[in-house]
C-alpha cells in the first residue's frame, strides 16, 4: 500500500476507524484546494467510488464503511500538495467490508485512483483521469481531458465528453456515445460500440485503435483511420477515412465507406467495402480475404486498379458453383491445381493501374462494382 505521510499522531486518530468501533462507519471531511489539483485513491479494501465535479474550490469526502469486517478498516485521509491522498486497508488482515466513497472535486481536477475492486463512476471532471480497479463496471460521463483507465471485469461506458487516451477492461463490453476525442477501446471479451464518436484533430495520435478478444466491434465513423481486431465476431463500420485495417478470427466484415486504402481479413465470414471520395486521391490499395465466405467490393469507377482475384475451392463439382462477376474488363480464368484443388482468378487493369486490388477467398464469390 502506497503509505502517505500523516500530520500528528492526534490528528491521524481523528481521521482513522478504529479497531474497536461497530462495523458500520461514516467519514466526512472537506479540504480547500485550487483548480487544478490532484485527487489519489488507493484502496487496498476496495470500495464503490463516485466522483463528481462542482464549482466550489474544495474537496468533499465521505466514506461509509459496513459489512462483517467494517470495523477493521484503517482510512488514512492527508492532505497533499494542492491536493488529497486517501488510502484504506484492513488492520492486521485482509477482511470483507462494503466501503461507499462519494467525492466531490472541483470541475477541474486531477484523478489518480488505484483500487482493488469496485465500480468507478466519474461525471463533470476536466483534467488527466487515470487508474484502475482489479474489477468493476467504470461510468464515464462529461468529461474533458486525458483518460487511461483499466478494469480487470467489468462493463465500460464513456459518454458525453471530449477526451483522448484509452479504456481497457479483461472482460466486458465497451460502450461510447458522443464523445469528440480519440480514445482507443479494448476487451478481452466483449462487444465494443462507438456511437456518434468523432476525432478532435487537435489529439496527438489520430488513428483509433479498437480490440476485443471476443465480440463485436460497432464503429460508426473515423475521419483519421482505425485498426481494428477481433477474435471472434462481426465488425461492422460506418463512415472511415485515410484507412481502414480490419482483420476478424470469425465473422463478417462490413464496411459503408471507406475513403482512403483498405485492408480487411476474416477467416470465416463475408466482406462487403464500398469505397468513396476521389479516385486521384491519396492511397487506395485494397487487400481483402476472406476463408469462407463471398467478397463484395464496390470502387469509383474512375480509379486507377490492377486486379489481382482469386477463389480457392475444392473439388471440379463446384466449378460452376463459385464465380467472379466485374463490372470491369478483367480475364477470367479456370484451373485444377491438382488433388482436387481448384480454384478461378482474374486479372485486369483499369487505367494506369495505379492502385493494387487485391482479393482473395475460400468457398466463396467475388463480385466487383462501379459506384459513383
């Protein structure tokens, strides 16, 4: 446990829940500090947090501790360089207690919280928010600055702010919802949702980066480019720009909009990419693969391509079964690659060739189409 330095030995007395008290405890106290200070918890006992910002210059404290071990928990309260340090721990033993910690800070604070288990909910706070908790749900509402926080399980909701920085949890969902900044999400199992998220071009790293272990991923729009990775699920992708770079262990890939070069693999579902915007403009290669399932691409129809298609399948009673359709000029070609492997390719060049598309599949279609 992080040990902060108390005041005197009468005044840590005042602060603390002794041993011998019943096992239900209230702590109240208020600090006066500046904008732009620090609030650090670290909470061996673990606890349900809530922070709130408010327009006073104080910071307001209360704890109610209960449970069968109430009466063992230590909370050491100091007041820190423009700021407060609270810790809690069990005297002499790990126990189980129910810690309810309700703060109020300033709307411009800092948060540095380290807790080993509870959920976290913090709301109207504007400053760098960091920390993480060994399991719980993280609430995240209105607010404005850095972010970097982690759960070991638990849900993650982020809504109404404009951040930057990341949110990670081993297991549970992801979830933002009007947010302007570039905050990566990550789940080792669980769907991950952007709704109405959109990049500030003011943040260091613009590009979104989004993970999860185990479900899918919901990204409505990404005007500076995403990667995004599943193990094992559907992504499903609104409007992108610059790139987009998806790759799924099972399940289907679609993307509306893509104005920019686009890299998409799943190993077992069908692609569906439309891409949009200026045909002189920029990087627009395309990779697609897919080991089960049917590719469709629609292109401007005045870019610059080189096609490079191909579908794998096995057995000759299949042949007519798979084909790749164009609306393009391209050569269509049939072949036993023997062992009962065959497979159909197409090459063609629309233009200079400029912009390489390259697709393959296993067991499934390929179908290419003018857009606008």
């Amino acid at each position: 446990m992080k040990r902060f330095q108390t005041f005197s030995r009468a005044l840590l007395l005042a602060i603390l829940i002794p041993a011998f008290s019943v096992s239900a405890q209230e702590v109240n106290r208020t600090y006066d500090v500046s904008p732009g200070g620090i609030l650090r918890l670290d909470l061996e006992t673990g606890g349900t947090i809530t922070i709130t910002g408010w327009n006073r210059n104080e910071v307001e404290v209360n704890i109610s501790v209960s449970g069968r071990d109430g009466s063992d928990v230590i909370v050491d309260l100091e007041e820190i360089r423009n700021g407060v340090a609270i810790a809690t721990e069990y005297e002499g033993r790990n126990g189980r207690a129910d810690l309810e910690i309700d703060i109020r800070v300033p709307f411009i604070f800092n948060l540095d919280i380290e807790t080993s288990g509870g959920d976290v909910q913090i709301e109207n706070v504007e400053g760098e928010i960091k920390g993480q908790t060994m399991g719980g749900d993280l609430e995240f509402d209105n607010i404005k600055g850095e972010i970097d926080f982690s759960t070991m399980g638990g849900d993650i909701s982020l809504e109404n702010s404009i951040v930057d920085g990341s949110v990670e949890t081993m297991g549970g969902e992801v979830y933002l919802e009007n947010v302007v900044g570039n905050v990566n999400g990550h789940t080792m199992g669980g769907e991950v949702t952007y709704e109405n998220v959109r990049a500030n071009p003011n943040s260091r790293n613009k590009e979104l980066e989004i993970t999860t272990m185990g479900g899918e991923i919901n990204l409505d729009q990404a005007a500076y480019g995403a990667t995004l990775h599943t193990m094992g699920g559907d992504i499903n992708v609104g409007s992108v720009a610059h790139h987009i770079k998806a790759t799924t262990m099972g399940g289907d890939i679609t993307i509306e909009e893509i104005d920019g070069w686009v890299e998409a693999t799943t190993m077992g579902g069908d692609v569906d990419v439309v891409v949009v915007g200026d045909p002189d403009s920029g990087d627009r290669h395309i990779e697609i693969s897919s080991m089960g399932g049917d590719i469709d691409l629609v292109v401007p129809a005045g870019m610059d391509m080189k096609f490079d298609l191909e579908i794998r399948f096995d057995g000759n009673r299949n042949s007519d079964r798979y084909q790749i359709r164009s609306d393009f000029d391209i050569d269509v070609q049939r072949q036993d690659n023997n062992r009962g492997d065959w497979s159909i390719t197409a090459s063609g060049t629309v233009g200079s060739g400029t912009h390489r598309v390259k697709i393959t599949t296993h067991s499934g279609n390929i179908t290419i189409r003018k857009g606008r």
